[in-house]
C-alpha cells in the first residue's frame, strides 16, 4: 500500500513533468510561433470590452425573438459568469497560487509580454478562457435548437481568446486548458438547469430549418 510520502513524491515528479512541458509550450507560443499580425490584434482582441456589442446583440435578438423570457435567460448567463469568475478569480487561483510567466523570477526575462503591463494577481486557471467558455457552453445548449451546428462557432471563439492569453505573455497553456474545462463545466450546469426550469430557445424560422 502506498505511503503519503510515496504518493506525494509522485505527484511532485508527474507535476514537475507537466510544468517543463507546460513552460516549454508557453515559450513557443509566446516568443516562436509568433507574427506581426497576432502581434497588433491580441492586445485589445482578447480584452471583453472588445466583444461588448456581440454581447449586446445577443441581449437585443433574445428580447426581439422571445420577449419576457429572454429576463431569465440573462439571468442565467450573468450567473454563469458570476460562477465562472469567482471560481477561477478567488477561489482556485488564491488557494494554487501559481505566479503568471511574466512575474516569474526565472522566467520573466524570455517572455515577449505585449500588454503594457503584467496583469495582477496569480496565473492559475485562466479566467479569460473559464469565463469564456463557460460563456460558450451556455449560448451553445441554450441555443442549440437556433444554431444547430453553428453553436460550435461560439468555442472556437473562446479558443482564440484563451489561446490570446498565452501568446501575450500572461498565462500557461495549462492554465488555459484547466480554465477551458471549468468554464464548460460550470456553463453545462448552468445551462441544464436553465433548460430543465424554462426549456431551449425555439422560433419558427429555426423550425423551418432543416
């Protein structure tokens, strides 16, 4: 039977394998496989002031298509990102405390860090990609029966917004895929609920869909 030492040594060597592995993407990401392009657009493209008006969309064509009860759906999704944020903001990423690569003592001087400052606070999950995802989730299974295969248009979105967080020098790839998870997580709770209580989005036009 193991020991708590035997599996606590386990766990430092499977981690210390994940974290070389996890810098070594980072720098590839970050510093290689890079161009003036991605360069120019990721600063303000993965900022959630940038998406205000797609945001803002979606509030008008819930309440032009399905008037009073597009109120819970907002609701819904304002808890969804409540749930997203405060998990991954205050809950795990002060109870981890992994420092974000560009306040890394050792590792600060390779990052190629193209925000004007290194954000605060600690690096583990991403709460970009939690949030974003989580977001995702939600408009995905509430609005399955209108999107149809489109929804998925919404996770490649919130892929080039977390992946964003890694090239601008902020995050590890492994904070952007646990984040990844979490959001989906929370977003599949969220929105099963709200399925269950008020049922998915339907409209004629999307019926006449085939």
């Amino acid at each position: 039977m193991a020991t708590p030492v035997l599996l606590l040594t386990s766990f430092q060597k499977i981690w210390s394998w994940i974290d070389q592995w996890d810098t070594w993407l980072f720098l590839k990401i970050n510093t290689e496989w890079t161009n003036g392009f991605l360069d120019s657009i990721y600063p303000w493209y993965r900022e959630a002031n940038t998406w205000a008006p797609l945001y803002l969309f979606l509030i008008v064509f819930a309440f032009m298509n399905f008037k009073q009860k597009a109120i819970p759906w907002i609701l819904f999704v304002v808890i969804t990102l409540t749930l997203t944020d405060q998990l991954s903001s205050t809950l795990i990423k002060n109870w981890i405390a992994r420092p974000r690569p560009c306040r890394d003592e050792v590792l600060s001087s390779q990052v190629r860090l193209l925000l004007n400052g290194c954000s605060g606070g600690y690096s583990f999950p991403s709460s970009h990609a939690t949030n974003h995802f989580g977001f995702a989730m939600f408009i995905f299974l509430t609005f399955r029966p209108i999107l149809k295969k489109w929804g998925w248009v919404f996770f490649v979105w919130a892929a080039t917004i977390a992946y964003g967080q890694v090239y601008v020098g902020v995050h590890y790839p492994v904070d952007v895929l646990c984040g990844t998870v979490l959001g989906c997580i929370v977003g599949y709770i969220t929105a099963g609920f709200y399925n269950k209580r008020m049922g998915q989005f339907h409209f004629d036009a999307a019926k006449q869909i085939t």
